[in-house]
C-alpha cells in the first residue's frame, strides 16, 4: 500500500524498515473476551466483525489513534479516533 498509494510512493526498501519498526510493537492477541466486545461494538456502531476486531485491540492497547481507511475519519468508537492517512484535507 505504501508504496503505491501515497503520493510519492514509499520506496521499498524505506516501505521494508517501517515493516520492521512495526514488528517491534506490541500484539494484542485475539481472545474470547476480545470477540465479545467486538459482537458488541459491531452491533452498536454497524461496523463489520472484522472492523470491530480492529478497534476493540486498539482500544485494549490503549491506543488513541486508529489509521485505517476503512472507517469514517473523525470518527470515535470506543475512546479510539479514526484517521485515514491517505485522506488528504
């Protein structure tokens, strides 16, 4: 995506060491509990389980900041606002 998307595109090797700083993160694994909120959150806001997934392990990693461009940018769903960062103002 990054390499493609972004205007200019992200040189693969530059794309490759994003990659690699991403892996130094913490993972939040998906569990029973993670799931249920996820049914809960995609039930109250319309959202696919799939997309609630994502906000419910963002919202459990304390995450403020959602960048996706999968969801309304400006938009907050449980604590965690949701930016599109190839949405250009």
């Amino acid at each position: 995506m990054i390499t493609r998307k972004l205007s200019p595109p992200l040189p693969h090797q530059a794309a490759a060491q994003v990659v690699e700083g991403l892996s130094r993160l913490w993972v939040v694994s998906t569990d029973s509990r993670l799931v249920q909120r996820a049914v809960a959150t995609s039930s109250a806001h319309q959202l696919s389980i799939w997309d609630s997934l994502i906000v419910e392990a963002a919202a459990d990693a304390g995450c403020d900041i959602l960048w996706t461009e999968d969801l309304a940018t400006g938009s907050t769903i449980r604590g965690v606002t949701v930016v599109n960062p190839l949405q250009h103002d």
